[in-house]
C-alpha cells in the first residue's frame, strides 16, 4: 500500500506560508519607516545650538557627523563637561589601583590555601634547586646585559659589552623604588652623559629609545613562548600578533609614541623637542630580529630559574612542561607591561593564579609563585652588589697601579 501524500494536497498551505511572509515583510517595512520618520521629525524640533558649540579640536569623524543627521545631539555631546566633583583622573594614576587589586587577590588565595601551603615542606632537595634557580636567574641578568649590548649595537651606537652588563645589572635593582622608572632613568642619563657604555654623549630621543627598546623586546620576546601551550582558545594566534608590531611600518610610530609618554614621565620633554628638531631620528627602518632573540635568550633563562622552583615542589609532573611555559610566559609578560607596583610584584602572581589556577590547585601555585620571586629578587640584590664589589676592586687596583708607577 502506498502512503506517500500528493503534493497538490500540500499547495494552499504553501500559499498560504508564502502571503503571510509578504505581508510580514512589508509590515516591517511600514514600521520602519514611520520609526525614521518620526525620529528625524524629533530631531528637527530640538533647539539649534550655537554655531561654535563643536569644539575645533574634535576628531575628524565627529566633524563629519556634525554635517549629518542630528548635529544639535552631537554638538550637545561634544560640549558637555563633567561636573567639578567627578574626579577627571583616578587619584595617584592606575597603578594604585591595579595593585590593591592584585595585592587583594593573592592575599584571599592565600588566606583561603593557607592550610595546603603549610603542607608543602622543602628537603635539602628542594633547598639546591632554588639555590640552582638563584643561579639562572642571576646569570639571567647578566644575559639581560648582553641582549641591551645587541640594541645598542642595533642602534648604531658603539658600546663596552663589560660597561654595558655592569650598567644594566647595577640599575636593574631600581625598579623596585616606588614608581619603577627609576632603573630607565638611569641608563638614559648615563647614555646622554656619556659616562656609561658609550663613549660618544647620546641625544635624548636616541638614548630614550635605546632604554624603550628593552622592556619592549622582551614582552614580544615572552609572548613568543605562549603558543607552545597550545591552541588556548586562540590566545596563541593573540600572542603571536604583537610581532607585526616590530615591522618598521607600525614600529616607528608605537616607538615614538612610548618615546614622548616616558619623556613626559622622567621631565624630558623640552630636551626631547629640541633633539628631534636638530638631530636626525634614530634609524628604525630594519626588523629588529637579533635583538629580539636576544632578549627571548633571556626571557628563557628567567623560565628555567621559575623550572627550578617547579622541581623544588616536586610539580613537575603535575603539568606539561610547556604548559607550564606558557603559564609563566603570560605572567611575566602582563607583570612587566600593566602598572603596578614596582617589579611587576603581585601582578605576575595574579595572572599565574589565574593562568594556572584552572588546571592546579591554588596552594602549590602559591608555592612556586612565591619561591620564584624570592629567588629572582635576591638574584637582583646579589648581582648589583657583586658589581659594585668589582667596581671597588677594579678602582683599587688601579690606584695601586698608579702608586706603584710613581
């Protein structure tokens, strides 16, 4: 027996369907209109404002707009103000509160993982492996040294390597000062006086973009490392995109820009003005590929100091090591880039937490978050004291020298 329906049973229905969605259609288009209609008749009964209501300083798309639909509405919005006790600005800038912020997350992790962490005893084992870490993080700021020699060499400029490492060493212990600009302010007073590595006195913009390229290089350089914890929901292909930003097309502009912010910031603005108008801009027309791989030699050495810490615990097989690359990566990158306290201290925390929070649990993150910014910040204060010590010895050698010669 057949069951199959004909088709001609199953016409009026389909004409049916098919006036119902013209007629819908054309419904929508009456509303439509009658909706513009209205809204320009609204728009023409509003009060006209002055001719000069439009600020001239206002971006060139709002200067087009003025000339469209509703100029009164755009010029009202261009000329409104916000009222005297609406602070323009958060008070002390965001870095205040970007720390509190991330102070108060550790702290509560903490707080809440304090029984777990007490768990976590650390043998003679454990001792040498953050003792080792210490080590690579120390020898890591001697890198950090190098990689600022290959900028400078990158730049045109002509440094000591031994003058250049000493610098770099010696300064890195400033950003933990309140504000975090003072080991940048250093290195560029000393390239413009040139009593540093150069023996020739560099110009402001020469030497602001010399200290600039340095933290720059190494969050691209860190960035690098992301990926290989995977796809992460497309925050490898994210990670990646910053090195079109090194391409002398995008570079040269995003350089300039950060050039004036830090001039403003260290009180060298007048002097910046006056270098771009009577010296030639430092040369940016290459892709800065060797000094990009040097600092991510470095960024390297920081991780195999955090890889310690990881071994001190035991955690090593608790994750993937690239996981736990990628983790760190991340964090370092955000603790050096977004304001905070100085050294990027609760920041780069935060983010492991949260980074790595999702797989671990929050106690041995803790653990190793915590051993790795121990080390790493001995490191800091160990290395500029044994170049100070150098320096002390070197200088009383040489006056020995002189004695003896006479």
């Amino acid at each position: 027996m057949n069951f199959a329906m004909p088709s001609r049973l199953f016409e009026p229905l389909r004409k049916r369907l098919r006036a119902l969605d013209q007629a819908s259609r054309q419904l929508s288009r009456q509303v439509s209109r009658q909706i513009g209609s209205r809204s320009i008749a609204l728009l023409a009964r509003l009060p006209r404002l002055p001719q000069g209501t439009l600020p001239a300083q206002a971006p060139a798309w709002l200067q087009y707009l003025r000339r469209g639909p509703g100029p009164e509405l755009l010029g009202r919005w261009a000329a409104w103000r916000p009222p005297a006790w609406v602070p323009r600005r958060l008070p002390g800038g965001l870095k205040p509160l970007v720390t509190m912020v991330s102070f108060g997350f550790v702290l509560a992790t903490l707080l809440g993982q304090r029984n777990q962490l007490l768990q976590f005893n650390l043998d003679l084992q454990g001792g040498l492996w953050l003792v080792l870490g210490m080590g690579f993080s120390l020898l890591s700021l001697v890198v950090n040294g190098v990689a600022w020699d290959v900028i400078l060499h990158w730049l045109g400029l002509r440094p000591r390597l031994a003058a250049t490492v000493a610098l770099h060493v010696t300064t890195n212990l400033r950003k933990y000062l309140p504000g975090g600009i003072w080991h940048l302010a250093s290195r560029v007073q000393s390239l413009r006086s040139g009593t540093g590595p150069v023996a020739q006195p560099s110009g402001t913009a020469g030497a602001l973009v010399a200290v600039l390229l340095d933290p720059l290089l190494m969050a691209v350089a860190a960035l690098m490392l992301v990926p290989a914890g995977g796809w992460q929901n497309g925050l490898a292909l994210v990670a990646l995109l910053p090195l079109a930003l090194l391409l002398p097309r995008w570079f040269q502009p995003l350089l300039r820009r950060l050039e004036q912010r830090r001039a403003r910031s260290l009180g060298l603005e007048q002097e910046l003005v006056h270098d771009l108008q009577t010296l030639p801009p430092p040369s940016l027309d290459r892709y800065p590929l060797e000094p990009l791989l040097a600092e991510l030699c470095f960024v390297v050495m920081r991780f195999a100091g955090f890889a310690c810490c990881v071994f001190a615990f035991d955690l090593q097989t608790s994750l993937e090591w690239p996981t736990w690359l990628a983790g760190f990566a991340l964090a370092w990158t955000v603790g050096l880039v977004v304001p905070g306290a100085p050294g990027g201290l609760g920041v780069f925390e935060a983010v492991l937490l949260l980074r790595l929070g999702v797989v671990l649990p929050a106690a041995p993150v803790l653990a190793v978050a915590f051993s790795y910014r121990l080390i790493a910040t001995v490191a800091d204060l160990l290395g500029a004291v044994l170049v100070g010590l150098d320096e002390r010895l070197e200088r009383r050698l040489a006056l020995r020298g002189v004695r003896d010669s006479q």
